[in-house]
C-alpha cells in the first residue's frame, strides 16, 4: 500500500491528509495589558552596543579619575610652593581671588590654641590619665604658666590680625572645630643636656593640610628661636596627642582642624628656659608661622586685617 503524502496543496498544519483542520477559535480578544503591571523589558540591544556603551562609560571614569588626581596633585604641589614661599618672605603683596572669597564667605577664620596640662585635675573620664599629668618644671618655671602666657600674648597677636582666637585647656570640647588649632607644650627631661624645639601633627595625617601648617610654624619658629631642632625626640605621645585622637576620644579636635603640637623649648635646659621667659618671643613667631600658613592656603591676609575690632567671639564658620 503506497504511503499517502504527507503534505497536500489545501491541507494546511495536518499531518494527515484528508483530515479536515478545524480552524482555531478565536475564544476571547487578546488581553490589555495591565497598567498595573512592571513594563516589559525592551528588546535586549545587541551585544556590540552593549561592549561599546560599556567601554564608554569606562573610558569617562578613567579620564574623570586621571582628571581629579592630576587637579589635586596640581593644587597640592601649588600649596607646597606657596607654603615654603610664605615661610620664606611671608605672605603675598595683595590678597588672591579666593582668599577674598572665602573671607567675604565664612568670616575671619578661628584659630585653637591649647593650653598644655591647664586644668588637668578635670579632665573627662576617658582621659582620666591625664588628671595628674600636670606638666613639666624647672628652675622655679612651671610648663602650664609658660604655655598659657604663650597663649595669650599670640592669641593678642592674632585678634589684633583680625582672627578669631578660643583658648582650652587640657579637656578639648568634644569634635571641636577650628580652622587651625596649635597645642602649646614646654619640655622636661632629666638630661640636663637636651634642648631644642619640636613638632609633630598626627601620624595618620588628619587634614591634607597637617604637614601644610607644620611646614610653615617649623620654619617661623627655628628661625626666631635660638634652639636647634630636637626632631629625632619627637615622641608618640606627639603623633598619638589625644586632642587630636578624634578616633579614640570623644573630646578631641574635629578631623578637618589641621593640627599642630609644639614643644617649645625644654625648660630643664637653662638656655632654654631663658628665652621661654618672655612669652612675647614664642608667640610672635608661632604667629608668623599661623598667619603665613593661614595666608598660603587662601585663608587670611594682612589685607583683611581691618576686622581686627571686630567680634572676637566664637562658634562661626572655620
Ligand atoms: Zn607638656
């Protein structure tokens, strides 16, 4: 028996011939779609599009990182320069474009300046180590009366610029903020011998700024004082200062006040203790040293010394 063919002129979707197809029922309308429902995805684009748009979007990002580095380098090196310029012959002629703006903008900036062990007895309970850490003495000078009559003659310094001044103690009010903030120390030490100055900001760095503003009081302050640099005692309880330990102490300095400690002589060594004396020498230098700072990186200028006078308080904008 010869096999029938499978496919006939007429039969349409049957695979045997002869069988009638009923047509298929058109039972209901297709359906709406749902305004509710999640939108259909469109068509996938095809894959070249996709490498392409991909290897964009990369290129951008690469260009937009190598963009922000090179600006940031560009103005790092910039302020190195203008740091090391300022510490050299002091603050530029005239004011810059920015220095007026962000004066014009946030107002005198606001300078910390602690007083070493003052008030050590009341120190919080998380520094509670610190209470009986009163501070250096020697040949009838003790280290908190020098700190603070340093304190006070710069801080008359710096008003008298136009810059607002907050004097603490050994407790520093929790994440406070300043522009620049300088912790005032004078040194003790058994060896008769040691003298010298020394500084230190905290290592981690806190601000970009912090080898800034160290730069520029190292500089002031070794050439007006008649001391050699005591750098290779810089101790970690300097690049660990617990003011500037925003990370382990509630009662520490905001993380974006550039910060400085500074040991500003040794009170055992007699030459020392002899220029430390008279509190007018180490203020005017650390004042050189925080104006021509202030200066370099567009934010102060003798220019705008005309605020001095002016509101002294605290608490504005850094
Ligand atoms: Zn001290």
């Amino acid at each position: 028996m010869p096999r029938p063919p499978r496919y006939q002129v007429g039969d349409v979707g049957s695979a045997y011939p002869g069988t009638p197809v009923a047509p298929t029922p058109r039972t209901a309308p297709l359906p709406r779609r749902d305004p509710a429902a999640p939108p259909q995805r469109a068509a996938p684009r095809p894959p070249w599009r996709r490498r392409a748009t991909r290897l964009a979007a990369l290129a951008l990002a690469v260009m937009a990182v190598v963009a922000t580095t090179a600006a940031a380098g560009r103005h790092a090196a910039a302020t190195d320069l203008r740091v090391a310029r300022a510490a050299q012959v002091g603050p530029p002629a005239w004011p810059g474009p920015v220095t007026l703006l962000r004066g014009l903008l946030a107002g005198p900036p606001t300078v910390v300046l602690q007083v070493g062990h003052l008030d050590a007895a009341d120190a919080p309970d998380e520094l509670a180590a610190l209470r009986t850490r009163t501070g250096a003495s020697a040949g009838g000078v003790d280290e908190v009366a020098v700190n603070a009559a340093v304190a006070d003659a710069l801080a008359a310094r710096l008003r008298a610029d136009g810059v607002r001044v907050r004097i603490v103690g050994t407790t520093v009010p929790p994440n406070l903020r300043a522009t620049l903030a300088l912790a005032l120390h004078a040194d003790g030490v058994q060896d008769a011998n040691r003298r010298g100055y020394k500084s230190a900001h905290a290592i981690p760095t806190r601000t970009r700024r912090d080898p800034w503003l160290l730069a520029s009081i190292d500089a002031a302050y070794l050439d007006a004082a008649p001391m050699p640099h005591d750098a290779v005692n810089v101790s970690p309880a300097m690049t660990r200062y617990y003011a500037f330990a925003h990370d382990r102490f509630r009662h520490a300095l905001h993380p974006g006040t550039a910060a400085v400690i500074v040991e500003m002589g040794y009170l055992t060594h007699p030459a020392d203790r002899a220029w430390l004396a008279a509190p007018d020498r180490p203020a005017a230098a650390l004042h050189d040293g925080v104006t021509r700072y202030l200066a370099a990186v567009a934010r102060w200028h003798p220019a705008l010394a005309w605020r001095a006078g002016g509101p002294t308080s605290f608490g504005g904008v850094p």
